[in-house]
C-alpha cells in the first residue's frame, strides 16, 4: 500500500470526503446520495446555475458550495499551497445538490473549474476531487472541455464531440507514483476507456432532442499556449494515421470520417476514473462520457486554410463556450437522469 500521508493521496481525499459529508450532514443531505458527478469544464461553466441553482447555495432548499481552499485549508498542516486566481470560466468550488428535474434524492456533486496541470500543480492533484469523489461511491461520471478542432474538413465551429478516444502528449500521467490498491490496481487496463454503454446513452438522447453531436477523438497538449500550424500539422497527421488503423483493424469507433479536437485537459481526469473504476475496495465511475466543445479552429487552420488576420484569445474560447452551454446543459442533464434508471 502506498505511503498514506502522500500528498493528494489516499490520506487527504479520507479527509476531505468526511469534511464534506459533515457540511452535507449540516445542511441536511446524506452524502451516500452522491453517486453522480460533473466536472464542468469551460463549455458547461454555468451548468450548476442553470441546472442546480447555484444560485441559492446555502438556502435551505439549495445546494451547497464548498470553495476548493475550504478544504485545502484543513491540510495547511501538510504545506498545501493555497489556490490563487484561476483561468476565467472556472469557478474553483463543489457545488453539490439535487438536479433540477429529479424527484428520487440523488444529488449531484459539481466540480466548478479545474486545476491544470499548466498552472504548475500535478496531475495528482489536478485530479483529487475524482478521488474524493471516489470514496463517497459516485459511479456516474460526465465531465467536458472546450477544444480547438484539428479536423476542419469534418468538425465545424460550436461543434459538440462526444470524445470517443484520446491521444495524450502531456508526459504528465496521474498514475505515476506510488499505487494505492484502495484506489485502484498499479496496472489498471484501457479496454474500456470511454464506455460504449454510456456514450450509446449520450448519443440516443442527443437525437431525441435535436442536439447536433459529432463523436470523435480529443489530443490533450501540455499548454498553456495554443498550438503552431506546426503542431497542428503534427497532430492531424498522427490522428489520421491512428484512424486509418482502426479502419483496418475494423474498430467501430473509426469507420467514418476522421474527427479530432485538441485541448489542455480531460485525459488524465479520464485516466484516473478508470483507474477507480477497477477498484475492488471502492470501485467508482463505471459510467463516464466526455463531451468537448469544439470552440475554434486550432492555430487558426479552417477548412479553406489559415485564417488570416486573427489571433486566437481565451476570450474567444470562452464567447464560442457560452454560445453552445444551452445545448450541453440540456444534454447533460437527460444523461445523468437517464443513468439513474439502470439502478432504479
């Protein structure tokens, strides 16, 4: 068993899931009704306003919302760096309560915002929230990112891709390091990376409400600046090639055309859910679907070549974000609701 006082790890996530069950217990809500959870990336930063109301967190008949460095603050002992001031469109807070539209008690816990990995924080750390949410047996997981796309002859802007596969170039795996079996074996597989049960799920629903969704595969990049054409070229080709294999080895997810998005985040939040997911102590996750928001076109390249005469800025990202939030939101929620009848 790993070192129990490693930071981030087994240790902190214990104490940080029985802070927030006493919160929950203070505000009336029984933690073992979180089984489900978001994490709401930039394409679903207002989901909790919209579908939670966060809004009227702490009022009797809301949610509750627990900034991250409430619960930091109980490590200080263990020399845990405070958050400072995140990347606009990520809120740095759990906001956990019942989903509007829900009538049997379930709650939802909602990580507002993430830290990355480029902000100099690990991927362990980057991760933790999963963990906690691990341990209090959520086992619903739909997380989501905003992306640029690397498939412009496929993928138009304010396209929604559900994330069928990934290439990862971060070097960065939240795996590496001591294994804690609690959380899951040292040498989890991968056959089921984004599981087709539940992306069947997210597509069905999407066609009964009318909601465009392209399915396809997310590059992760370290960042934190936007990608060259170079890298874009880089990229694409690899993506193709990968493609072009799957084809010949007759994988269902590559018979259509090519369809790719490039980001900063979600694969290693993926990562480490699967890895909970084989967990024979507290296993978690067993349904998950990544939703990426294909917000521009990477480094600029459309589908009739580089865009001259603009510079992409996170504030476009975020302006293409807020234009589709509608959209996933209501897609997102049937999801969850969907999910919730195969333990009914």
């Amino acid at each position: 068993m790993a070192n129990g006082n490693e930071r981030f790890g087994y240790s902190d996530a214990s104490r940080a899931e029985r802070e927030i069950g006493l919160i929950l217990r203070d505000h009336g809500m029984d933690r073992s009704k979180v089984k489900q959870m978001v994490v709401l990336g930039s394409g679903l930063g207002d989901f909790a306003d919209g579908y939670m109301d966060a809004e009227k967190a702490w009022q009797p008949s809301g949610p509750v919302k627990i900034p991250f460095n409430q619960i930091y603050g109980k490590f200080n002992g263990g020399g845990v760096e405070m958050l400072g001031e995140g990347v606009p469109g990520h809120d740095r807070s759990l906001i956990i309560g019942p989903l509007n539209g829900s009538t049997d008690g379930s709650l939802v816990m909602a990580q507002s915002g993430r830290e990355h990995p480029y902000e100099g924080v690990s991927t362990r750390r980057s991760t933790f929230w999963l963990r906690v949410a691990q341990l209090m047996g959520v086992q619903d997981l739909i997380g989501s990112n905003a992306a640029g796309i690397l498939t412009p002859q496929t993928l138009k802007k304010n396209a929604l891709m559900l994330m069928h596969s990934d290439m990862d170039f971060g070097g960065d795996n939240p795996l590496i390091g001591q294994n804690n079996e609690d959380f899951g074996p040292r040498f989890p597989h991968r056959a089921d990376s984004y599981p087709v049960e539940t992306r069947d799920i997210v597509k069905r629903l999407a066609e009964e409400m009318g909601i465009a969704l392209d399915e396809g595969t997310y590059v992760r990049v370290s960042g934190p600046n936007y990608e060259s054409t170079e890298d874009v070229y880089r990229l694409r080709h690899l993506v193709e090639e990968m493609w072009y294999q799957g084809r010949v080895e007759n994988d269902p997810r590559f018979q259509k055309f090519t369809k790719a998005t490039v980001g900063m985040s979600s694969t290693f939040e993926n990562m480490v859910a699967q890895h909970a997911s084989q967990s024979e102590r507290y296993p978690a996750f067993q349904n998950r679907a990544y939703l990426s928001v294909a917000t521009n076109y990477a480094a600029m390249l459309g589908p009739d070549g580089l865009i001259k005469g603009e510079v992409l800025k996170h504030a476009h990202v975020k302006q293409s974000a807020d234009e589709v939030k509608n959209h996933i939101g209501r897609l997102v929620q049937g999801v969850l609701l969907e999910l919730r009848k195969k333990v009914a």
